[in-house]
C-alpha cells in the first residue's frame, strides 16, 4: 500500500517507579513515556531515517513518495494517547500499520521499481 519505514527498538522491562503499568508505554506524538521516564531519540531517529529513505528513493528513482514512519516495540503494550509523524505500535499491530487502508499508493511498476533499489542496497551477501 505505499513505503514503511520500520525501526525496531527493544527495551528491557524493569521495576515500575510509579502507578503506571511497567509493561506500557505511552506515545504522544512529541515523546515516549516509559515507567522509568521519557525520552525523545528514538522518534528522532524514525523521523530522520524515513526522510533518508524518502530521499534516498527519489535519487535513484526520481518518484517523490511518502514514507510512512513506523517504530515498533516488541513486547510492550503500547498506548497512544495522540498520533504524531510516527505510529509508534508494537509487534502484534505492526501488519496492520504498514498496511493502513489498504489503498495501494504505488503502480505496480513503481513498487518494483523501489524494490529493485532497495533490493540492491541491502545485498551485501553475494550468492
């Protein structure tokens, strides 16, 4: 349905601080709330890499396509409390983001067109 752009990023579950449950955590679109505190960087740097990604495709494609932003935590419970640039979600919801609506945003010789540059990027390991 379009370009995802997944971070991955796995945090250790400690002791909770406070009254809040210490398997969640929250999104407010600007900052990560964790039981023990918040934290900017990690949306930071979903943003910057899906812009890299987005110019990236334009270079060798020439296509101005958005990018969706999409920071997945695996094994947290995630709530959002406002929706930012980045869907923050966590492993289970993941699917159901990259595939949004539903409504492709691609040709088909676009998507294959990118995922031939892609294809090419991340080879690294020859036959």
């Amino acid at each position: 349905s379009g370009v995802s752009l997944v971070e991955t990023k796995a945090r250790r579950k400690y002791k909770n601080r406070n009254d809040k449950p210490s398997y969640t955590v929250y999104s407010d679109g600007q900052r990560l709330k964790w039981p023990w505190g918040s934290e900017t960087a990690d949306l930071e740097q979903t943003t910057s890499q899906a812009a890299w990604l987005h110019e990236f495709i334009r270079a060798r494609t020439g296509l101005s396509v958005s990018v969706k932003s999409i920071l997945a935590i695996p094994g947290w419970w995630v709530e959002s409390e406002k929706t930012g640039h980045v869907s923050v979600v966590n492993s289970k919801s993941l699917p159901a983001t990259v595939v949004g609506s539903g409504k492709l945003t691609l040709t088909p010789v676009q998507a294959d067109l990118i995922s031939r540059q892609l294809d090419v990027l991340c080879r690294d390991v020859e036959d």
